[in-house]
C-alpha cells in the first residue's frame, strides 16, 4: 500500500470514528432522564417514610362553674337545662369540654369555717350534662366547703353522671393523677391544683418552692401526648397575673405542661 493510501485510509478512519462519536453523544442526549431509585434498590438512598396525618381536636374551656345560691334556685324553678340554654351548642360542639367546679355536689359533710362557702344540690349535675361538660377541676378554694365527707360525695355523684375529674381522688394520695382522653389517637391529659395560702384548699397544693409540683407534673406528662394544667391561684379582680403565678405556670411548662389554664 503507497503512503497516499495509508493517510488516507488513516484519515478515513478517524472520520468514522468522530461521527460515531457525535451519534453516540447524540443519542445519549435525547435519552430520558433515569428514573429516581426507590427504597429497597440497591445502591439507593433510602426514601424517607411520608409524615404521618395531621391531628386536630377541639377544646372549650369554661371558668368557675358555681351550682349554688342564685343559680341553685333557678335549677330548681326553671331546670338543669336553663343554665347553659345559650351556649349549650357551642359547648357541646367541642370534643372535649372543662370546666373549674366551684360547688360541691353533697347534702352531708360539715361545712369549713369561713363566711363564703359553696354547697349545691347533688342533682345540679345535670347541668353539667346538660352543657356537655366533659371532665371537671376539683381544686380550687370552695372544693373542700362541706369537708371530706361532701368531696366524696362529689366524686360519686360525678362517677354516676359520666363526668370526668380531675385534681381529687377517693385515694387522696392519687389526686395528682391525670383524667386521660383519646381525642383523635392522642392522649389529653388534665390535672388540676391550686396555689393559694389558706390550709383547706384542696388536696392537690403547689408547694412553695415547687419541688413537689415539678414532680407530679412530670409524672402526669408521662402518661399523655398533651397535658393541660389547672392551676387555681392568684387575687381575685385582677387582671395582670402575679410575679409567684408567672414562676409557677414557667415551672408547669418545664416540668411538661402543654397549656395552663388558670
């Protein structure tokens, strides 16, 4: 083969193989993009698990609920069902419903020693069935009005209404322990106690350097996804909370309190 020939076969060659070249990368470009690899192909990053659904619930929270006096005459002229006549649907509405009971239920029991005490008529509890009450806070500084023996009536006549508590126990040393509720696959709890000077109060006190507090706060946190906290304190007609209210409610949070309601 002449030298002419070898260039021009070499060259030829060369030209072959650049335009292969192009109509490789050609091709290679015109390619879909590769899909992305799911979990369980190997060589893949694991695809992360898709969040769970949102949960929602909703709550109404009612202040001092007081069954006595004025209130216990109109129970008994016009009944149970005039008392919440005008909020009974938005109060039925919630899936769960709180209130602070400020009167016993009991017609025994000795009544405590002071000028300003609360003792309803254990029937009065229809009103709280009537509102679609849902669980009640028994700390507070009329709970313990017609002694020991009127609190454990209260308990009962509760019990017997499917009303839920909070705050007392007919064990006393277990008033710490939380109502629970499933609401939506969460677990609510509530507890209740008061912070106030006078010895009567209620069984749940918050301790003065609220080492003990902490405690029971914690242990309640333990056995629920959110924890509500009712805390009975503070002077009454005021309306900007007090330097030992703002200590206690920071010491509930950190000990796990979700929401204080006081």
């Amino acid at each position: 083969m002449t030298g002419n020939h070898c260039v021009w076969l070499l060259l030829s060659l060369c030209l072959i193989i650049s335009l292969a070249g192009c109509t490789m990368i050609g091709l290679a470009g015109n390619q879909p993009a590769a899909a992305p690899i799911e979990e369980g192909v190997a060589g893949g990053d694991p695809v992360p698990p898709p969040p769970p659904p949102p949960r929602s619930f909703s709550m109404v929270v009612v202040g001092d609920v007081m069954l006595d006096r004025t209130v216990g005459q109109r129970i008994k002229t016009n009944g149970a069902e005039s008392i919440f006549a005008k909020v009974r649907d938005e109060l039925r509405s919630a899936d769960i419903t709180f209130a602070n009971l400020e009167s016993p239920l009991s017609t025994t029991g000795a009544h405590a020693p002071k000028s300003c005490i609360f003792r309803a008529d254990p029937a009065a509890v229809d009103v709280l069935v009537d509102g679609g009450i849902d669980v009640v806070a028994l700390s507070n500084n009329h709970c313990l009005d017609p002694g020991t023996a009127g609190m454990l009536q209260t308990l009962d006549h509760l019990e017997s209404a499917g009303v839920a508590y909070c705050g007392a126990h007919k064990e006393r040393e277990r008033s710490w322990e939380p109502a629970l509720f499933e609401v939506d696959g969460l677990t609510l709890g509530f507890v209740a106690c008061t912070d106030l000077s006078f010895e009567h109060g209620s069984w749940c006190k918050v301790d003065r350097e609220r080492v003990e507090f902490a405690r029971h706060i914690a242990a309640a946190d333990e056995k629920c996804d959110l924890l509500f906290v009712s805390i009975h304190w503070g002077n009454e007609y005021q309306d900007v909370p007090t330097e030992r209210q703002q200590e206690t409610a920071k010491a509930a949070i950190e000990a796990g309190a979700d929401l204080i309601i006081g």
